[in-house]
C-alpha cells in the first residue's frame, strides 16, 4: 500500500480522480429513476455522457432535455461542476470546512490542476475560485432566468436560467431545450447571446487570470500570462465574429435569414463557443465547409490554461505563434509583452501542439474506418470536438457505434486532463541523463 501511495504522483492522481467522478456519473445514470422513460440509460450511452458531462464536453448521444428526469439533469449538473473546477478544487473545499490543514502533498496536486507554476498562495486562490464561481454563475443564472420567464412558468426559468448559466460558465454546452436543436431558437436575442458569450468567455480566461484582475485595482500590474489570454482571446473573438460574418452572411440556412442585427449576434455567439462550450445557436450541419474549418482551428486552440476549457489552450497557440514571427525575423529570442519566453516553455508548447495533433489525426482516421457513409468533414470535426472539449456537433454523435462512442469517450477524457498530464502519469519518472550526446546539425525546411 505505501509502495502505492508513492507511486501515485500528482498527475497520476488526478487522471484517477477523473476517471473515478467518470465511474459514479455512469452508475447514477444507469438508474431508473435518472430517466424519464425509467429505464435508465445502457451502459455505453451512461459512460459516454458522463465523460461528456464531467471532461466539460457537451458532446450528447441523447438529447439531454427530452431524455433525462430531473434527478439525471441534476447528477449532469453536479459531474459539470466538478468536472469544470476539478475534483482537486472541491477537495480542498472539503478539508476546508472539515477544518483540516492542507498538506504540502495536496497542495502539489493543485498546482497541477490549475497548472501553476508555484504553490504559493494556493489555498487562497481555491477559496477566491469558489467565491469568483458562485457570483458569476448566480448572476447568469438570474439574468438568464429573467429572460427565460417569459416564454415559460417561473420555476422552470429559474431551474434552466441556472442550469445554462452553470453548463456555460463550465464551457460544457449543455443545454434542456429539447430536440438537439441547441439554442438555435435565442439566436438573435440579445440577452441570452451576450449573456452566455460572456459566461463561456470568464469561464475560458482561467482562475490564475480572474484572480490577476481582481488584485488589479490593488497591484496595478498583470503578469504576461494573463496578458497573453486577454489579448489573443479577444483577437480570437473579433476576428472569429467578423469571418463567420463574411462566410455565412449569404447562406439562407443559418445567417441569410435574420437581419443584420441578428447576423452580428449569431456570428458572435459562433466565434465564442468553439473555446470551448459547444453550445450553438445555429444549426452546425447547415454551417459553410469555410466556417467549419475555421471553427475546428478554434477548437483545437481553445480557451486559457487553468480554465474550465480545453484544447491546446491561447498561450500555447500564442507561443508558438511568436516563436515564428522570432524565426522569420532572424530573431534568437522570443519575446512577448517585453517578457522572453524561455525554451522549456516553448518546447512544451510545440510538445503539447504535436500531442494534440497526433490525438485528432489518430481518432479522424480511426472513426472513418469505425464509421461509414461520412464526410471526412464530419470525423475530423467531431475528433477535434471531442479533444477540445467543445461538444459542437455536425449531427454525427448520436449516430455513432459503439466502437466510436468508445473512441469518443477515450479522445474527451484525454482532452480533459490533457496529453501531458496522461503522458506523464503512465511514464517512468525521469532520470537526469549522466551523459549529453554531442550536437548534430539537421537542414531543416
């Protein structure tokens, strides 16, 4: 057992935590009473959609408000929250209330859960992540509450007010309205639009840049990593808004229909909730291949580290991306922000790159071969969701085999705790070599 408990290093425990969390939300679900039909769902379709729920997906075999009672809707919930802020987080909320001191062990463990680079202050920023949560997923539960009142009775708004602030603030995406058809039916309302663009967006910065700015008025300063996320987000989101625009404005299946004020709030909604939410308000199938292929490229990228988003994240994205433009420029530093990257970090960047490009390669030809009577269009788009953790879909999903349900299940979960996490957790820990080999010089390009 203590041979156990040493090999059991930080990464290590928290792919078993997640796998874990995973394994409860699939018995639960597998319960009579979690579906209306009091059946319960079959295994499968049970682990699919709590590693779904729990790796902050939204990626759905069944239609999450038509099938599930409200107890399956709440255990949903509850893997969306954990799944969202860490299972390490309400941990330490745990031991917190029990009064008990947080060890240097645990302590470790948050910090590569939030991918910190020290463990100071960790324990203060646990409790300010909970108290960031509880206000910003109150406040858009009741402004979204409010809007929800007046097409339906007051205690449903409330329930699905709180319920979409939640599954969006956790960029999981999903939704009760029935139908998979989304949230195509808000489109062009401005409440619900920019509420939840705004919830998916605070949600996606991460915990170390929502603590940066609300020390802001007292520090005067952020640190490049935050500055790195704040900029390269709202880059992402202006230049996404404007080319889904341009690519759908005359496509009378999704933008060519609403006015032009109903044009700006779909394409902005589109731009947002690819990093990483997987909520839509229009109709994915019926989306331009142009838009497609723009909307997986913001997939694979996804949102800040330490965020309830996945992807490769913005600053490895924004790493590499300055680590070319030093290149073209004859640069041997890369700088951002007047800050040099060093390169382990920008090893680790093209490392985690080639991981998750590997990832999706793999589980696009994979599902083309388990899956038949596709486009190519379709495997590689629900490969790069289900690594992103996005959960957006072209109609493949429910459709799936089981050999594919399975894929899918495998790609979410590593795209939730990350191919590094997973890498290091099954490797050997490393040994410093005794020895360097001598340099070789390689043409490259």
């Amino acid at each position: 057992m203590n041979n156990f408990k040493r090999a059991l290093n930080p990464p290590k425990v928290l792919v078993l935590g997640f796998a874990l969390i995973i394994a409860i939300g699939t018995f639960l679900l597998t319960m009579s009473f979690s579906t209306e039909d009091g059946k319960g769902l079959p295994f499968l379709d049970a682990l699919f959609t709590a590693t779904s729920a729990t790796c902050v997906t939204g990626l759905i075999v069944v239609d999450t408000g038509d099938t599930f009672s409200t107890f399956g809707e709440v255990v949903l919930l509850f893997l969306i929250q954990i799944g969202g802020l860490g299972f390490m987080t309400f941990a330490t909320l745990l031991f917190l209330l029990l009064g008990k001191k947080i060890s240097l062990k645990e302590r470790l463990l948050l910090k590569e859960a939030f991918n910190n680079i020290s463990i100071a202050g960790l324990v203060r920023l646990v409790k300010r992540i909970l108290l960031f949560t509880a206000c910003i997923e109150i406040i858009g539960g009741l402004i979204l509450s409010i809007r929800f009142s007046f097409d339906m009775p007051i205690g449903k708004a409330l329930y699905f007010g709180f319920f979409h602030a939640i599954s969006n603030f956790n960029n999981a995406g999903f939704d009760l309205m029935g139908g998979f058809n989304g949230m195509t039916a808000y489109v062009d309302d401005p409440f619900v639009v920019f509420t939840i663009c705004a919830l998916i967006t605070i949600g996606g910065l991460g915990f170390i840049v929502m603590n940066e700015l609300y020390e802001y008025r007292v520090t005067k300063r952020l640190s490049v990593h935050s500055k790195i996320v704040l900029v390269t987000t709202l880059l992402l989101t202006a230049s996404g808004t404007i080319l889904i625009f341009l690519f759908e404005y005359g496509n009378q299946k999704t933008l060519g229909s609403l006015s032009e004020w109903g044009k700006v709030l779909g394409s902005l909604y589109q731009a947002v909730t690819p990093r990483t939410a997987g909520s839509n308000t229009l109709a994915i199938g019926d989306l331009t291949h142009s838009t497609l292929f723009l909307m997986i490229i913001f997939m694979f990228i996804g949102a800040g580290s330490g965020s309830t988003a996945g992807g490769i994240k913005i600053t490895t994205f924004a790493v590499l991306v300055a680590t070319m433009w030093s290149q073209i420029r004859g640069k041997e530093d890369v700088v951002l922000f007047k800050r040099r990257i060093v390169t382990e970090t920008i090893l680790k960047a093209l490392t985690v790159t080639m991981c998750g490009g590997l990832i999706v390669v793999v589980v696009t030809i994979l599902l083309s071969i388990t899956e038949q009577h596709h486009s190519f269009m379709m495997y590689l788009f629900e490969a790069t969701s289900a690594f992103g953790t996005v959960g957006l879909s072209m109609g493949l999903t429910p459709d799936l085999t089981p050999a594919g349900r399975l894929l899918l299940v495998i790609t979410m979960f590593a795209g939730r705790v990350g191919p590094l996490t997973i890498a290091f957790a099954i490797a050997k820990r490393r040994k410093k070599e005794s020895f360097r080999h001598p340099k070789g010089n390689i043409m490259i390009g």
